[in-house]
C-alpha cells in the first residue's frame, strides 16, 4: 500500500504550481515555499515543512479550526481565529524579511 | 425651470374643456414621497444561556460565515502577485464590516456568535489586505526597478546567487 501512496506524492512534487512572480522575476514572493512546505508534511517531515514555510502549520490548524468553530460554535472561537491569524501574518512577514537578509530569495 | 412647472396648474382650469390633457398632468406633478422608514424598536436583550446561538427569533448575521472563510482564505491566496489576497481580503474586509453595522442597529435580532464572527472575519480581512497592499508595494518596487535599470538589476540577481 506504502508504494502508490509515495509514488502519487512523488508526482505531485513534479506538478507543484510555479509562482508567476519567481518565473517571471527569479525572486520568491511571500508565498514561495508554501506547497513544498505541505508537500514535506504529507511526507511526513515536520522539520523540512517548517524549514520550507513556517506558517504552514499554524495555515491549516486555523483552517480546520474555522471549519470546527462554524460547525460547533465555540466561546472563545473567534477571538482564537483572530489571535492565530495575526501571529500567522507576523510569522509571514518574519520569514520573508530573514529570507531577504538572508540572500534565500532565490532558492 | 419653476415657470414651466407652474404653467400647468394656472392652465388647468383651460384645460378642462379638452377634456383629456388634466387627467394626465396631475400624475406628474407631484413627486411621491415615501413615508419615512421607521427602524422597527429593538428587541430583548439576547439572553445570557444562549450557547448555540441565542434564544428565539435570533438568526445568524447573513454574511458573517462568509467574512470570515474569506478573511481566512485571503492569506494563502496572496502569492499571485497579492492580487487575490487584496480582492478576497477586502470583500472580507466590507462584509464583516457591514454586518457589525447591521448588528448595532438591533443587537438582538442577531446572535451574538455570528457578531463575533464578523468581526473575527473583518479583522482577518485588513490583516490580508495590509499584508497583500506590502506585497504588491515589494513588487511594484521590484518591476519598476527592474524596468528602470536591467544592469543593476542582473548584477543584484546575480550577487544574491
């Protein structure tokens, strides 16, 4: 079962969407990494997921929590959503500048 | 202008022997006003148990669900040139906004969850769009740099390599 599985992940590393800013201009944008990043958490490697996009964790824990919280209603539901979204903007903009300070834009 | 507005009104009593021409004018003379839109009174206060969206006769905000999706989605959308992150962030950004509106004019017509989630979703609707607005103000920098001097540009490429 393990081989298609791999296999189907394998493809889909060969067919990620190409940034039209990174073909056109060679820089990332904020956004650049973000698919490598979930295409690493499918694989199961948190490590290289948050080397490739930090913010992915958090994107699609307050994805699936919204999707909860509009089914179930919490209390503290949207405060929550609120908090998390600007720590994931903060975290956005984090990585964009250390990317530029580091000289990573075009990796 | 009030001449020729007036004429008709001093010439209705002619007017009369042609017999037809009186009943068409008074139609377009004077302008129908509406009677004032009252706001209907508020209702009660929610009550305090209300977990799952209030007490009777309370109905969720009409566009609070979708302020906040895409407030949400508006984030992750910014990569194409920020241009969908800025389109989703402010529709989020207007929808939120007017329904914290709508709830403020009878706060007890509404639930108080769906208020929270209109404004969750118009918050998370500026962050994106001030997000996207710094991305599209990066790349317009980038462009016109790129445009203005393409040697410049190259070597800065270059050297980052």
């Amino acid at each position: 079962m393990a081989h298609p599985h791999k296999s189907f992940l394998d493809w889909l590393g060969g067919h990620l969407l190409s940034c039209p800013f990174k073909t056109h201009f060679g820089i990332d944008c904020p956004g650049c990494g973000l698919q490598r990043s979930v295409l690493a958490l499918l694989k199961g490697d948190l490590i290289d997921s948050f080397r490739f996009y930090p913010a992915t964790l958090p994107l699609i824990f307050i994805v699936f929590f919204t999707l909860i919280h509009l089914k179930f209603d919490f209390k503290f539901g949207a405060q929550l959503i609120k908090i998390v979204f600007a720590g994931i903007a903060v975290i956005i903009l984090i990585n964009y500048i250390y990317k530029i300070y580091n000289h990573q834009l075009l990796s | 202008m009030s001449e020729e507005q007036e004429n008709p009104q001093e010439n209705k009593p002619i007017d009369l022997s042609k017999k037809e021409e009186p009943v068409v004018q008074p139609i377009n003379e004077g302008p129908v006003t509406p009677p004032p839109f009252q706001q209907p009174p508020p209702f009660q206060q929610p009550p305090p148990f209300g977990q799952f969206g209030g007490g009777f006769g309370q109905q969720n905000l009409p566009n609070a669900t979708a302020a906040l999706v895409l407030g949400i989605i508006a984030l992750p959308a910014c990569c194409f040139y920020g241009i969908f992150g800025l389109i989703f962030g402010i529709i989020a950004w207007i929808l939120g906004s007017g329904d914290m509106k709508k709830y403020q004019l009878n706060p007890g017509l509404y639930t108080e969850s769906s208020y929270k989630n209109a404004k969750a979703g118009k918050i998370c609707g500026m962050i994106a769009t001030i997000l996207s607005v710094l991305t599209i103000l990066f790349f317009v920098l980038v462009i016109v740099g790129a445009i203005t001097n393409p040697q410049m540009y190259d070597d800065f490429i270059r050297g980052m390599k």
